[in-house]
C-alpha cells in the first residue's frame, strides 16, 4: 500500500475520531433526560388514585370522526388506565431493549479482539473469522432494530397523552359553559323559591284570616238563629198577620220577626260565603306549598349539579397539570431513546461495519490502520454500553417498582389505602432519587471517560 493511501486513511480516521467526540458531546448531559423519570410514573399514580371515587367523560366536545389513540373517552378513568397501560408497556419493552443492547455492546469488544488478533489463511481460522465478522454485523443490524423499538412505544404514550390533554381542555371548556347555566338555573331557582315562600307566607295569613272570620261569621250566624222565633212563634206570627189583613197597622212583633229573620238569611249568606273563600284558600295553600317543594327540589338539585361539575372542573385542572407534566418528562425518556438511537445508527452501527470492511480486505491495509478502527468502535462499544447499562441500573433501582404499581392500578379498592400511603412516600422521596440518578449517571459517565482516554492514548502509541 501506498504511503500516499496510508496518509489519506490516517487522516480519515481521525476525522472520524473528532466527530465521534463530537456526537458525545452533543449528548453531554443526557442524564436529564432519566432524572425525571421516577417522579412522572408516581405523579401519574397519585392522580389514578385521587380519581378512583368518581369518573366522569372527556368526550364532551368529540372531534370530527373519531380519536385516534384513545379506546374509551366516555371515562376518564378508562383513559388513565390506558396511559397507566401503555406507559407500562413501554418502559417494559425499553428495558427489555436496553438490556439486550447492553449485552450486545458487552460482548461486541472481544469479538472485535478476537477478530484483529486471528492469524492464518488456513480454512478452520477463515471460517471462525467469518463467522465472527458476521456476529458482528447482526449485532450491528440487531442493536439499530432494538434502539428504535423505545422510541415508538414511547410515540404512542406521547399521542396518547397529547389527545387526551386535548380532551381534558376541551371537555373542561364545556363543563365551565354547563356550570355557567347551572349557575343561572341557580340563581333562577333561588328567586322563584323565595317567591313561592313568600306567596305561602301570603296564603298562610289569608287562611288565618278567613278562620278568624268564618268563626266570626259563624258566630253571628248562631247568635241569630237563636233570636229566630220557634215553630209556635212561627205559627203565631201566621196567624197575626192573617189577622191583620182586617187590620191597617202590624204590630211590633211581626216587626221583629221580619228583622230577625232578614238577619239570619244574611248571616247563613255570608258564613256561606267565608266558607267558600276558605275552601280556595286551601287550595292555593296546597298550590303554593307544592310549589315552594317543586322549585326547592329543582333548586338542590341544580346545587347537586353544580358541586359534581364542581368537582369535575377541579379533577380536570388536577390531570391537566398532572398529564401536562408527564407528558414533558416522557418526553424527555423519547429524547434518551432517540439519542441513544441516533448514537447507534450513526455512530455505533457503523463503526461496526467499518471493521467489517476493512477486516474482509484487510491485506490491502495497513494493519496499523486496522487496530484504530476497531479502538474506535471499541470506544462506541463502550459509549453505548455505558448508556445501556446506566438505564437498565436506573430502571432496576428507582422504576421498576414504580412501573409494577402502574400495571395494579385496574383493580385496587382492597388495597387503596395502602397504594395511597406507598404514593406519599414516593412523592416525597423523588428528590433524592434525582440526586440518586445523577450521582450514578455521572460515576459511569466517568468510568468511560477513563476508558476512552485510555484507548485514544493507545491510538496514539499506534501512529
């Protein structure tokens, strides 16, 4: 080989090597991307839990056609449950990826050794070198596979949280409007109660009026009839008046019958009469009672209805800040999947497959060349294995458990108070679970500092 050609690949691979410290700095501070995590699956949790008593729906304001992520907006319990499931989901599937990545890189350096350090054209040495190269190359094509699965898994729980969040501004937008209109009925009901208290009040004073005047009435009535002649009285005033058709004057008597009786027709007359006016006054009495009941029923229950939208709206504005929240820290859990996705398509991936090449003719370069590409893949090796590692290791310690309890949050009124207690304690703890986060993110993060300073200072010796 040349020593022009020799000069022209050296001079790529140390443009490689630059932009392999390029991309790790651009990922310096990933460990924001894990802190988070913890505290979004217990927040998410503490809500599940604060909105098990009542349910309520967030299909208050559908869109045209229908959703597309969610399954049940009628319940918006049925839809926490959905975010519960797929976060559960994709936090499974994401260590499950991570941990197959994890010893995917592991192993992937000593292939890479074993690959550089074999000697002989002999055919048992060719075969076991291709059947290295080619482990290498399905690592290579595996971990691409497996650093993309995260990402979609944790797409779909960020359009699931996105449409629900619409829901949820939606709905609460039309339970204000309800809560509007139940206000107004309120204040509605509220006039037309008193109205009818005051018309029973009326009515009440009327009745004791007209008893007092019946019985007045009644009294009267009595005390006439017995200044009414008798029957012999009767008989009498007959026959006196017969006589006095002989006669040009009446006498006093019959005078006084007339009167008397003139009294009695107009006391029967008017107790008569009070005893009309009585029997109304007790029919308005009966209206304005059902009244008062009618308008004091539909006035509690409009109060009912105003303390459920009530707490409805505040239930709404609690999982809005609640989903608001997750939805920012998950993410950033897209944003760690994505970068590692990215440092194993760009960087990882082909790294890998240079070596692949450049073994395949490796007679055609110069050995020296050969060990810088595999110390530089051996450096992506470690990079994304330290990546891994750290988030099987954060996932292990601080979400696993947390990640379980979203998976038991369908069925646990036997165990409320207990799943209640257990969120507190949480919650309280986050913080030192960060600062937990950050102290290990940052130990590894060293760790392949010194690993990779080790292994550019041998590609150093090299040239």
């Amino acid at each position: 080989m040349s020593t022009e050609t020799d000069g022209s690949l050296e001079a790529a691979a140390v443009r490689d090597l630059c932009l392999t410290d390029s991309r790790l700095q651009q990922h310096e501070a990933w460990e924001e991307y894990l802190m988070p995590a913890p505290h979004s699956i217990t927040i998410l949790t503490e809500l599940v839990l604060a909105c098990s008593d009542r349910d309520f729906s967030v299909n208050e304001n559908p869109p045209e056609g229908s959703y597309r992520f969610l399954r049940n907006p009628d319940s918006f319990h049925a839809c926490l449950m959905q975010v519960c499931n797929s976060g559960w989901e994709a936090f499974n599937k994401s260590h499950s990826s991570m941990d197959q990545i994890r010893l995917y890189s592991a192993v992937t350096p000593q292939y890479l050794r074993e690959v550089l350090e074999s000697q002989g054209d002999d055919e048992p040495v060719q075969s076991r070198l291709a059947s290295k190269l080619r482990r290498i190359g399905e690592i290579s094509s595996e971990c691409v596979k497996l650093s993309v699965e995260p990402m979609k898994k944790f797409s779909k729980v960020h359009g699931i949280i996105k449409e629900l969040l619409k829901a949820c501004v939606d709905s609460k937008r039309c339970y204000k409007e309800k809560e509007e209109i139940v206000k107004d009925a309120i204040m509605e009901n509220e006039m037309r109660e008193k109205l009818a208290a005051e018309t029973k009040r009326r009515t009440e004073q009327v009745a004791k009026d007209l008893a007092e005047e019946l019985r007045q009435d009644r009294h009267n009535y009595d005390k006439a009839m017995k200044s009414y002649p008798g029957r012999k009285e009767r008989i009498y005033k007959c026959t006196v008046e017969v006589i006095a058709e002989f006669f040009p004057k009446k006498t006093s008597r019959t005078v006084k019958t007339s009167i008397t009786e003139f009294r009695v027709t107009q006391c029967g007359v008017k107790l008569e009469k009070a005893r009309e006016l009585a029997e109304k006054n007790r029919e308005d009495m009966r209206m304005a009672e059902e009244s008062l009941v009618e308008t004091s029923l539909a006035l509690k229950k409009c109060r009912t209805r105003e303390i459920a939208l009530a707490s409805t709206i505040d239930q709404l504005v609690k999982g809005l800040a609640v989903l608001g929240a997750v939805k920012e820290k998950w993410e950033r859990m897209f944003l760690f999947f994505q970068m590692l996705s990215n440092i194993i398509k760009i960087d990882f991936s082909p790294q890998l497959m240079d070596f692949v090449v450049l073994d395949d003719d490796r007679k055609m370069f110069h050995r020296r060349l050969l060990r810088d590409v595999f110390l530089r893949a051996s450096i992506s090796c470690n990079q994304v294995n330290m990546i891994s590692r750290t988030y099987t290791e954060v996932y292990s310690k601080y979400l696993m458990e947390r990640v379980s309890r979203l998976s038991r949050l369908v069925d646990m009124k036997s165990r409320r108070e207990d799943e209640t207690l257990q969120t507190e304690q949480l919650l309280q703890a986050y913080q030192r679970d960060e600062e937990d986060i950050l102290e290990l993110v940052r130990k590894n993060k060293a760790e392949f500092e010194r690993m990779k300073l080790q292994i550019e200072q041998q590609m150093e010796q090299n040239q």
